[in-house]
C-alpha cells in the first residue's frame, strides 16, 4: 500500500529523545544506573526504552513499586530524577540524530509548524534545541514534563502540542520513537509515525497502532522529500 499523510495536515508534533537526539542510551544507562544503586535488579537496560514518555517522577514511581512493593513521594521521586538527571550529564556529549535536520527542513518546505512534544526535563538538551535546531522550536511551541500534569502514554502532551500549534488532531502528526509516545499520539487523535532508532521492534508500534513505521530517521526524512 502506498504511503501518504492525510490531507490537510499543517503541523507535526515532534518527539525529541531518539527523534531529535541519539540520547535513549544515555537515558537507559543512566535509569539503569539509578535504580541498581536502589536495589532494582534488571538484567537488560533496554527495558527503559518502553517507558520512554513518562514522565521521570512517574517512571521512578512505577518501578519502585513494581520491583520494591516501595510506595514514595512526589518529593522523593524528584528527589531521584535530579540524580537520574545528573547521571544523564555525566554519560557524555549527545550527537544529534542523524536525518533529523533533514526531516525538519523537509516538514518546513511543506509548510508544517513544528512543536517539541517531549516527556523529558532535561535541560541539558532543551537548552540546546535553539542552537542544534535553530528556528524549529521556539519556546512557545514546547511541551515538555514541566507542562503537564499527566505524561505519555495519556494524550495529555499531544494535546497541548495541538493548542500550541494552533490546530485539531486530524490536522497534525506525530513523530515519535517509543511505544508510549505512539500510545499518546494515537489517543490524541493525531496521525502518528514511529521511527525506530532504538531496540524496540517495529511489531511493538503496530500494536500500539502507528500509522506508519520508518526504521531509521534518514530513511523517513528521504520519503518526505518525496510526497
């Protein structure tokens, strides 16, 4: 069947960990850092992968829970991201993905606002969204963990991307690289590609109804510079 957006489409909501940035190992060494100094056991750190979109006060509580039967506090949990936050720092520089640029000055030649949709808080990278992508993402077109109250997978990020571009669900896309994020956009309405630039299998997405599924960033940016 051949690929197509839908018609009408004006903006796209744009993931940024593995979408933007080559950054999920980084995040998956560092999760898998924190919660083994914390007595969580996990053989494989990919597995954080799957909770990519969360946001960190959500993941955190979630895994104690799951693998401590450990109840926490919002403070507590903020507690713990700043030091997730500052095992993210010390992993090193993280290179931009590559064909991200690409696909953005292809959705920019088609006339699409683009909005940052990120369930991330990491100002190691969100400070430097103007400088690795100048022009794309204004700060009045961010939603990050700070903006809401419920992260991905619930539709409450894509839908505030939606009000800051200014536009309905049938009029955006979603771009994202992990499982809850497709969840997200899905429930908010949105026509949503995946991108899988991480370990997660292309079955994963479709069974959380991705509309269409690209394996690596240059790839998809190529096929928009088709349509």
């Amino acid at each position: 069947m051949e690929r197509k957006l839908p018609e009408g489409i004006k903006a796209a909501l744009v993931d940024m960990d593995g979408v933007l940035y080559d950054s999920m190992p980084f995040h998956a060494n560092a999760w898998h850092q924190l919660f083994t100094d914390l007595g969580v056991t996990t053989s494989n750190p990919d597995e954080y992968y799957l909770y990519e979109g969360m946001t960190g006060a959500d993941t955190i509580g979630m895994i104690l829970k799951r693998e401590l039967n450990q109840d926490t506090t919002l403070e507590e949990r903020k507690a713990l991201y700043a030091k997730k936050s500052e095992l993210f720092r010390n992993c090193g520089e993280k290179k931009l993905m590559p064909g991200a640029a690409d696909m953005l000055n292809a959705l920019k030649g088609k006339g699409l606002n683009t909005v940052l949709v990120t369930g991330s808080a990491q100002s190691s990278l969100l400070d430097g969204i103007e400088k690795d992508y100048p022009g794309f993402f204004p700060r009045e077109r961010r939603v990050t963990a700070l903006d809401v109250k419920n992260g991905k997978p619930h539709p409450e990020p894509y839908l505030r991307g939606l009000e800051k571009a200014g536009v309905s669900p049938h009029e955006a896309i979603v771009i994202e690289n992990a499982p809850l994020g497709v969840r997200s956009g899905k429930a908010a309405g949105c026509f949503t590609i995946a991108v899988t630039t991480g370990p997660i299998p292309a079955s994963v997405f479709e069974k959380e109804g991705a509309d269409m599924i690209f394996p690596d960033m240059i790839t998809f940016a190529k096929w928009l510079k088709t349509i």
